[in-house]
C-alpha cells in the first residue's frame, strides 16, 4: 500500500487587494496566495460586496473579481502581480507581498482570507455558527453540550444551501488526516440522512451527565436479520483514515454514544 500524502508546510508569498472606493476609502477585499515552485495564484475574494458598497461600486467590484480569478487562472502567479504594479485598476491596489509559510495552498488562501478580510456575517446564508467543542481526531474529548449552547463565533461558509443544521467545530488530531488536517475548522450538518455506513460522523459520548465528549471517524457496522423482521447492528465501528491510529468497537445496544452529525467538509 502507497503511504498517505500528509500535509507539508510550504512557503509562498502573500498580497491582501483593497478597494479603494470613495465613500468608504480602503476595503480589504481578498488575497492572493503565490505558490512561488509553480508559479500558481490562489485568489479568495468577498462575496458580499451588494451589502456594503453602493450598488454602482458593487458591480464593478463583482466584475473585477471574477476578472481577477480568470486572469490568474490564465497567466499566473507573476504575470498577474506585475499586471497590479503596472497599475491594473485605479479602483484596486495591492498591499506589499510578504512571505508566509501554509498548510498547502488551498487550506492556506480559505486561513488568510479570514485572518485578513472581514465580511458581513449573514447567519445560514453565508456563515454557520462556531462552537466551542474539543473535537477530536482521536479519542474522545471532553466538553460541554452542544445543544442550547451559544456559538463562540461565526464562520464563513457560502458557497453551499445553509441552513440551521449545519455549523462548524475545530479538530484537533491527526487520525483523521489527510482528509482531516489536524487543527482544521471544518462544516458538519446535525443529523444523518439514510445510511450511515462510510461516512464521517461527529460521534458524541453521553457517559457523563452534563457533559459530552466527541470525536470524528469513519462509521461501519455490520448488520443482522433480526427476529422479527429487518436489521439489526451487529457490530459498529469508529475507523480512522491515517492508517498510524487504530479503529475501535462500539457496543450497539449501549446507548452512552450517539451519532451527532455528519462531516461535510474542511472549511480551512
């Protein structure tokens, strides 16, 4: 068996674009990420420009960005950053580039779009709710319970249909890479809709009262006829992906645990 391709730290060069509108002055509106090894340009811009600007500088600052993005998708990371020093567009300009070292350059353009640029939280139109849990890639971690609890931020999300199941959580661990980088932010939805089996579950432990403990795997089980008809579990298994942890075995009929929602994606 091939080994798994964990993710590597790898340096690159960091642009924040700013709008320069004149009743607002500088808006930070996106980055650009330069993959100095492959002369690649990874762009992330706002999407909430209709809520902010007024609506003659929204759509020029909607056109910008999609001219932006198809141009770094045509000419690269150096052709583009030279367009902006020759002076591309009055209305745009470009912070100084400074070097920046990320977790690979997808999770790493989504990292310092939110570090750098501040849009408009829409709660279940473009941002979910953040808790507070300890969630883990790896044993179970103590927290408090989700239910009724306040989130401790929002986190941008759009780009799918929200509504007020889905929210996002950190993960900390390493048995759910490469698919699951440890520390990652990532989107879950309560609940799971049909069969659980092979997919990523946030699973809760409700041992103690008062408090949860939560961890994400891979959900198998196996099934038998039962005795009256229909299926019954017979065996349930919590799998990691990185093939350094091992999966255990849950009971089916102990109800200590409890399936809590389904893995969506890596947010960044």
């Amino acid at each position: 068996m091939d080994p798994i391709p964990f993710p590597t730290a790898r340096p690159g060069m960091l642009s924040v674009l700013e709008a320069d509108l004149p009743s607002r002055g500088a808006v930070p509106i996106g980055v650009l990420l330069e993959d100095p090894a492959t002369d690649r340009l990874y762009v992330r811009m706002r999407r909430d420009f209709d809520r902010w600007a007024a609506p003659e500088d929204a759509e020029v600052l909607e056109l910008m960005a999609e001219g932006l993005e198809s141009a770094a998708r045509e000419c690269g990371a150096s052709a583009l950053i030279h367009r902006f020093e020759d002076g591309w567009s009055n209305a745009l300009r470009i912070r100084d580039r400074e070097p920046v070292t990320v977790p690979g350059f997808e999770r790493g353009v989504e990292q310092l779009y939110r570090r750098h640029v501040q849009s408009e939280i829409r709660p279940y139109i473009t941002h979910v709710p953040r808790f507070g849990l300890a969630v883990a890639a790896g044993s179970f971690l103590d927290n408090g319970v989700v239910e009724g609890q306040e989130p401790e931020s929002w986190e941008e999300a759009d780009g799918r249909k929200l509504t007020p199941q889905h929210f996002a959580a950190r993960i900390s661990g390493r048995s759910m890479e490469p698919v699951i980088p440890d520390g990652s932010v990532c989107l879950f939805r309560f609940g799971v809709a049909g069969s659980r089996d092979g997919r990523l579950v946030l699973v809760q432990e409700t041992a103690r009262q008062g408090e949860g403990a939560f961890t994400v795997k891979r959900y198998r089980s196996s099934k038998i006829p039962g005795p009256e008809g229909g299926w019954s579990h017979q065996i349930i298994r919590l799998e990691p992906l990185n093939p350094e942890f091992e999966a255990w075995e849950l009971l089916p009929d102990e109800d200590r645990y409890r399936v809590l929602a389904e893995f969506l994606e890596v947010l960044y």
